[in-house]
C-alpha cells in the first residue's frame, strides 16, 4: 500500500469535466488495489489568469513540482486570446514544462479497431491499424529560443522598408538531442523497433546535429532499425502509410505539428493521451492531446477517454503501477467494444451515446470486472 500525491490541473473548457471523471477513475483503482492518491487541486490557465491574475501562479508551480504526478485537462480559450504571449494560458503549459524540465512528450495515435470508420482516410489506407507512438522533445528548440521584435532599418531589394522584423531561433545541444533519442530508441525496443528520426536536415543545421547524433548512438540499440525522414515528406508518409510507422522521434514545434495530423488520422482526438517526462524521480505530466474545446465545455458531452487513457500511462510511468493501467486501457476497449459512444465518435449508425458522466461510470463498471 502506498500514497501518491497527485497534482490535479482542471484548467479551462471541457478540462474541469474531463479530469473530474478520471480521478473518479483513479480513486476506483486506488480502492481496488490497495493504494491512495492524494488529489490537490491546482490552478492554471486561463482560470489562474481571472482568479489570480497569471496563468501559472508560484503555488501552483510548488504543488506540481511536489507531487508524484500532474493530471492537466486542458487550457486555453478565445476569452484569452487577445492577450500577449507571456500573459496567456498556454504560458501555464510551457512554464509547466520547463520548470519540471518535461523533455520528452510521448503522444499515442492509435486507431482503436472498434473506430476504424472514424479515421477521414481512405478504409483502403488504415485497414491494417495504426499504433504510431510520437516522442517530441519538449523543452527546448524555437519553443524556449531567443525571440524579439524590432523596428529593422534595412529594405527589402525593392526599396520598401521592413518594418518591423521578428525573431524565433531554434537551438538544440548534443545532450538536448541525445537524452530526446534515446527515448525514442527504448520506446521502439519496446514496440514494434522502428525508429523514425523526422528532421529538415536539407536545411536547418539543428537538424543536421540530429542526424549527427543519431549515427553516434544508434550501434548501442542495433535491433532498431532507423530511418531519417524530412518533415515535410514524413507529413506526406503519415497519410500514405500510417500502418507502417512505429515510433517517430523529433523536434518540439515538428512533434507539435505531426501530432496533431497523427491524431486526426485516427479520427478521434478525444481518445488520444500524452505522457510528459522528465528525469526518473522526478513527476511527470499527463493530459489528454486534444484541447479545451470551449464550444461544448459545460454541456456534459466531452470525451473523458483520452485523459482516462493519460491516466493509465500515470500509472505506468510515474506511479510503477503497470498492471493497473494496462487494466484501464483494456476497460476502455471493452466499453468501446460493447458499442458504447461519445458525440466526437458516434457514427450515424450508433446507438450507445453517452455523456461524459455515464461514460466514465461505464469505464469503471467495465474495470471492476477485469
Ligand atoms: C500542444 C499544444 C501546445 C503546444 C500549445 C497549447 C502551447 O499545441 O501541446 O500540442 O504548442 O505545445
Ligand atoms: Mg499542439
């Protein structure tokens, strides 16, 4: 029996509903199996900015870095967004990040079999599944580098004045990359041992280092097999082949991007988790990919399964639960498998539409049955 401290972040939009569901979850698994969590309710986003006035005030901060693991919902909303980058809700997130020095973010994109009608590509495309694991290295490049504005004195070659000039640098080390790839290369040794190193090496020198470092450490992992891949093509690929990548490691803003194409390929955002890590000891943060979603936040219908499902990655990596979450992941499956639905993935022909709440009861129905 032991006690976990875990840090629980509502956020804004569908976060408050979604994260609500998943401790109802967690507590089902602390009772059944003989452990307590310890939920501290913790403010940041846009919440924090209209409660407190900053997205991600000093206690907040002091009550994640303290705790075993962060739950977030989600922030973010169009009632903050006219506000300058350091003031906003996302803020929250990547002082979040930074302060539990997160680097690497790993993003699932499966295609659960009972929703293969949701995916928007072709059934030709996807009749094999997709399981694509996204490892985004998440503290650093252009998302932490130098940036500014500045009235430039130069012309453009015709004469016209610049104007103002922006700036944001990428900047990536040796050590920055490696620790990054080397999650990559434990995560594909545990899967299907496919690493896909995706970069813009034909321009960009970080990338180049990328590769760099890749060569240096691949021989350590010689099941692995490694193929590089540019980012503008690997967009290309995921739509092509989504069935044959496996793991894809890369930069924060690339990783930003691909994820979200990976999980719109699954046709269900709402079902996707995300894990993010920092060195072992340390908490790590888990939310759900999708966002706050602010048109249906409050009306009881958001999908708690993609933060249910960051729950389970919890478990595995933060809490040494293993089991316990694998037992959440297939809880889910057999809810989705019993044809129960929610809006974001009900097709026209299913009969099972739940809300949020019924959702989350179904869930734990179906765990005390494993
Ligand atoms: C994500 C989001 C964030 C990011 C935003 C909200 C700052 O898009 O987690 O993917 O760009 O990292
Ligand atoms: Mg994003």
């Amino acid at each position: 029996m032991a006690v976990f401290k875990i840090a629980v972040i509502p956020g804004d939009g569908i976060g408050p509903e979604v994260t609500a569901s998943t401790c109802e979850v967690l507590q089902k698994v602390a009772s059944k199996s003989g452990n307590e969590f310890v939920f501290t309710e913790v403010s940041a986003g846009g919440i924090a900015i209209d409660t407190y006035g900053e997205p991600l005030p000093a206690e907040s901060l002091r009550i994640a870095k303290e705790s075993d693991a962060v739950l977030l919902g989600a922030v973010g909303g169009p009632k903050w967004d006219n506000l300058p980058g350091k003031s906003r809700p996302e803020a929250a997130l990547l002082g979040l990040r930074k302060e539990l020095a997160l680097y690497a973010n790993l993003r699932l994109a499966i295609l659960f079999p009972e929703l293969k009608s949701a995916s928007p590509l072709r059934p030709d495309l996807v009749e094999n599944g997709v399981d694509i694991l996204i490892v985004r290295e998440l503290t650093g490049g252009i998302y932490f580098g130098k940036r500014g504005l500045e009235k430039s004195d130069e012309c453009l070659p015709d004469g016209t004045p610049k104007g103002m000039e922006a700036f944001d640098v990428e900047t990536y080390s040796e050590a920055e990359i490696e620790r990054i790839l080397r999650v990559g290369f434990t995560s594909a040794m545990q899967r299907r041992k496919q690493l896909t190193v995706v970069d813009k090496a034909n321009i960009l020198e970080t990338s180049r280092l990328w590769r760099k470092v890749t060569e240096k450490i691949a021989p350590e992992y010689p099941e692995v097999s490694v193929e590089f891949m540019y980012v503008d093509n690997a967009s290309m690929q995921l739509l092509r082949r989504p069935g044959s990548m496996d793991v894809i490691v890369t930069s924060n803003m690339f990783g930003d991007i691909l994820s979200d194409e990976a999980g719109m390929i699954t046709g269900s955002i709402g079902m996707l988790p995300s894990a993010s890590l920092g060195t072992p000891g340390t908490p790590g943060m888990y939310e759900p990919v999708h966002g706050s979603a602010p048109d249906i936040a409050g009306k009881g219908i958001a999908n708690p399964l993609a933060t249910i499902l960051s729950a389970a990655m919890m478990l595995r990596y933060s809490l040494g639960l293993p089991e316990e979450g694998e037992k959440i992941e297939k809880a889910v499956r057999s809810v989705l498998s019993q044809g129960f639905r929610t809006t974001d993935i009900a097709s026209s022909s299913d009969t099972h539409v739940l809300g949020t709440k019924e959702m989350t009861e179904k869930v734990i129905e179906a765990y005390e049955k494993l």
